[in-house]
C-alpha cells in the first residue's frame, strides 16, 4: 500500500536516551505529515547519516490513511499489530495517527526486547523523587511521577524512553532501589526485598497490568541487573499510590 503512494515520510531516531542505556534505533514510516511531526518530537535524535547505513531493529509503520480493512478480511478499522522477532509494528487507520500512548507503549515493548545486553525496559516505570535520591517504581499509577513511558535502567544509570513523558536528562544517576507495585495474598509486610529471580516472577505475574510480554525474560535480566549494580529489588505489596514513596522509604 505504501509503495503506491505518490508521498511518504521517514524519520530516523531512537527510543532511549543514550547508546550505553538502552538507546534502541527505530525508523518510522508514515503517509500522515502530522504523524511525522508527531513521532519526530517524541523520539530520541540520532546523528544524521544516509538512509542505507541507518541499521534500526525496529521498524513502525504508521499509516492513518488505510481503509482496505475488509479485503483484508479483518472485523475492525483499526489495526495495531507488532512482530517482536523482525522488530516491527504496524498501525493502521485512526489509531495510527499521531503517536498515542498505546502505539508508544507497543514501540517500547519492541524496544525492552531488542535493548543491548544489560540494559533493561521496564514500561509503565517512573522515577519519583526521595529522601535517598531516587526511585525506579514499576507502576503505571505512581503519585509524584516524574516518568511515566518506559524507563531503561542499566548500571550507568536511567533514561527516559521517549522526549515528551519524562522530563529527564538523557541518562540520570542509579536509583536508590527499584520497586515493583503488586499484590499477593499471605505477604504481610508492605515492602519486602525480593531475593531471588523466582521470587520477582511471583511478584510479576501479581500485577494487574502485565510489564511486558514474557515475565520470565524481565525477571531474569531484571535480577541480574540489580544484583550487579547493587540495586536495592524490593516488593510493595498492595500500597496505595500516594503513599508508596514515604512507605518505601522507611524501608530502606
């Protein structure tokens, strides 16, 4: 459908803020202009460079302007699909346009999955300030939130995923811990650490809003960065939002 058009839009950049923290190379391709200015206004720059020697894992094809649903034989108007193995999402119809938050929260899925090794995705996390500096909390519904996209998280620290949700520098200091929001039944404190990789899958798989696609693969890549980075992994077992932060704290 694309190739027919007389008119289409490319933008290079990338999800993530710096090559050693995540930075996941992404090439939009869109038929919408506004769709253009939009994806070119919350990505990541990337130094310019001739088309053929842009690699990018991630490919997301945004096109508002396609209708031929039926003779696709599919039920809807609007169509979000990904391909986490050739890295590629494709939008189609009005959900397409601009670049909402579900579409932005696909591309980041794409993204944790092709990050470099040591670099972890962690969707729905924000950096909220504390007493010890900061913390990385897994929740999408976090008082105080300074982030709420997707952050990656390595040991040179955090960056934000996208320009526009997180208003951080590029690549900020290691958190003070890392929390992850849940609920389970017979945990009885509040914040607990979490000491082992089983452990952080339970907790996982807790939430009422999965983190990502395959809680086995976070979980590890997970464990094993704050193990090494000597991050503080710890569980909030069914705290309210607006008291996570203070009761976190005393935890630590």
């Amino acid at each position: 459908y694309l190739s027919s058009l007389p008119e289409v839009y490319v933008q290079d950049a990338a999800i993530g803020g710096s090559s050693s923290n995540g930075a996941v190379n992404v090439r939009v391709i869109t038929d919408n202009a506004a769709t253009a200015q939009a994806w070119s206004q919350v990505l990541q720059r990337v130094p310019k460079r001739k088309p053929s020697q842009f690699a990018h894992p991630i490919t997301i094809y945004a096109v508002p302007s396609f209708s031929n649903f039926s003779e696709l034989a599919m039920p809807s108007s609007d169509f979000v699909a990904m391909n986490e193995k050739r890295g590629v999402l494709v939008c189609l119809g009005p959900s397409a346009l601009g670049a909402s938050q579900t579409v932005r929260n696909a591309a980041f899925q794409l993204a944790a999955a092709k990050a470099p090794t040591g670099v972890v995705g962690l969707p729905n996390a924000s950096l909220v300030s504390s007493s010890a500096g900061s913390l990385v909390v897994v929740d999408a519904q976090v008082a105080s939130a300074s982030a709420s996209s997707g952050l990656f998280v390595s040991a040179n620290g955090v960056s934000a995923a996208f320009t526009d949700a997180q208003r951080l520098a590029n690549v900020v200091s290691l958190p003070s811990a890392i929390v992850v929001s849940g609920s389970i039944n017979g945990v009885n404190a509040p914040v607990s650490r979490i000491n082992s990789e089983e452990q952080l899958v339970s907790v996982l798989l807790s939430r009422n809003a999965s983190i990502t696609s395959d809680p086995f693969a976070a979980a590890s890549k997970l464990f094993t960065l704050a193990q090494s980075a000597k991050i503080p992994l710890l569980f909030a077992n069914n705290v309210a939002a607006e008291s996570l932060v203070a009761t976190v704290e005393s935890s630590l």
